[in-house]
C-alpha cells in the first residue's frame, strides 16, 4: 500500500453519497451557507462568471437605470423634457429615450431639459451613466486580461497493461497556440472508505508519476501511473477498484507566455469512471510536408487493447 500523506485541505469527513470534489471546471464542488457578501467581491465574481452572463447583466443593468430615471422624469413632469401627449405609454417612452441619451452622453438635440427639476436628475445620471460604462469598460479589460490557464483534459482515465504492471492513464493538451512552459502535474487520491457503520472518511495518497514535469507541451501528454507495489491501488482487482469511492484530483501549473507567470488548472476524475483495457488513440501525426498535425478530435479518442 502506498504511503498515505495528511489532508490536503479538503477534509477527512466523508458520507456514502458524497458527489465528486472539483466540478468539470476546476472549481471545488462546495455549497457555501450563511457566509457574508460584501461589496468588495462585486468585482471577483464580475469577473469569474461567464460572458453570457456578464453581457446580459450589463444589459439589464443598463435597462433597469434607464427604467427608472425614466420613472422619475414622468414625477417631475414630461413636460420638462418633452411635448407631453395624451398617452401614458408614449410619455414613458420619450422618458425612457430621454434617459437612454443621456446616460450614454449621446444626445441627439431632439429632447433636452427644460426646467430645474429635469437639469439636476439629467445631471446626476449623466454623471452615473460615465461611472457605469468606465466600471464596465474595466471589467471588459480585466475579463480579457485575466491570466487563465487553458489546459484540456481527455474525458476518460484509462487503465491498461504498462510494462510488468497495469497503469491509469489520462492525457492533457494546450487548447491554446501558446507555448507552455515547464508544465507541471501533481495527482491526489482521495479515497473514501467506511470505518464504522454509516461513518465514512478520506484517506489521501499522492500518486507516483511517469513523468511528473517536461520542458514544453506542443502536442499531448499522457499521464501515468504505474500501479506497481508502491502504488496505493496495487490492493485493488479491476472489479475491486471498479467499486471504490474515490478520486483523481489533478492539478497542473505551467509558465503561460501570453500572461507572462505561471498559471494553474484543475479538474478530477472518479475512479468508478475508469475504462479498463483500453488506450488512447494518437491524435497527432506528420504530413506529407513533414509538418507535424495535431488532430483535436481525435484527443478524446480510445480503443481497446488485450488486457
């Protein structure tokens, strides 16, 4: 058996349904209850939420101040910005136009304030308006700039004859065209097993590696771990290890020459997942250039092999 290692930093309790420990995404599958919100982390989840719904929050940010100045111009009278009509609707529109040009600082001469009243609401939200698109434009700048490793992970860990022993393999590429450099790959497994009746507990090992760094990653790299007599899953049969409640957490850290510093990924994979007697299929190959192709639908690809 391998030589266990303390916790990692995800604890030793366990329970017989607990789910996997890092999502698809990399992030720790944590449901967080009763903790305090503070302004200050507007902008860290502005940034770490998706661009669909970053763009529609801007949206409707957008729609709901306009909204409501247009509300407020209808309190202080169209009038002062506008001919009012007969027609609520219409009067609430050529409020909300006005508050539109206005808050972008647009204007089109068409409408314009024509009382006290009208001239300090049109002035503060004026002043709102160049705060809201300059906040906006720095979340732009912070999304696009924001270092992010981009490492693709096969969707299947493997497990096949390697040598005079059996081997869990998964492999991982670039899915950018930068270089990485100095990638690095540490595994931990975490192992859940029962001790007393109803009472569950993980046990953590970190897993010996092929090869735990190289120099560059142009193409792929498949990850191995020789399942020999060091190896904490060398107890295990096939239909034993089938059964296991347990997991793969990965961790990768390279030098990205795009942010220039090193940047970090996640992502884990179940060993009750794991495909036996199978390999990967090469996914890169040379032309008849002699230029080397890396075929990206081919990374996810497996056959089986004689075990």
């Amino acid at each position: 058996m391998g030589k266990k290692i303390k916790d990692p930093g995800i604890g030793n309790s366990s329970t017989q349904f607990a789910k996997r420990m890092i999502n698809e995404d990399g992030s720790f599958n944590v449901v967080h209850l009763n903790r305090n919100r503070r302004f200050s982390e507007a902008y860290n989840y502005l940034i770490g939420i998706s661009w669909w719904e970053f763009f529609s929050l801007s949206f409707l940010s957008y729609v709901l101040a306009n909204f409501c100045f247009a509300l407020i111009y209808m309190l202080i009278g169209v009038d002062q910005i506008a001919i009012p009509t007969s027609d609520f609707f219409q009067d609430f529109l050529h409020a909300f136009f006005f508050s539109s040009q206005t808050f972008t600082t647009l204007g089109y001469g068409t409408m314009s304030p024509n009382g006290l009243s009208s001239g300090i609401v049109s002035s503060i939200e004026a002043f709102l308006g160049l705060m809201f698109f300059a906040f906006t434009t720095g979340l732009l700048y912070g999304r696009f700039s924001k270092p992010k490793a981009a490492i693709r992970f096969s969707k299947h860990l493997v497990l096949r004859k390697f040598g005079k022993h059996k081997a869990l393999m998964f492999r991982i590429e670039n899915d950018r065209k930068s270089t990485m450099i100095d990638p690095t790959v540490s595994v931990t497994l975490m192992l859940s097993k029962e001790r007393k009746e109803g009472e569950y507990h993980n046990e953590f090992y970190t897993l010996g590696l092929e090869r735990q760094t190289i120099r560059f990653l142009p193409t792929t790299w498949t990850i191995v771990h020789e399942i020999n007599k060091e190896s904490p899953l060398h107890e295990f049969s096939e239909n034993d290890l089938a059964k296991q409640h347990g997991e793969l957490v990965v961790m990768v850290s390279y030098y990205d020459e795009s942010f220039n510093q090193v940047v970090h990924q996640m992502y884990s994979y179940m060993i009750s997942d794991v495909k036996f007697n199978y390999k990967f299929v090469k996914a890169y190959y040379y032309n008849e250039n002699g230029k080397m192709v890396l075929d990206h639908k081919l990374f996810d690809c497996i056959e089986s092999v004689k075990s």
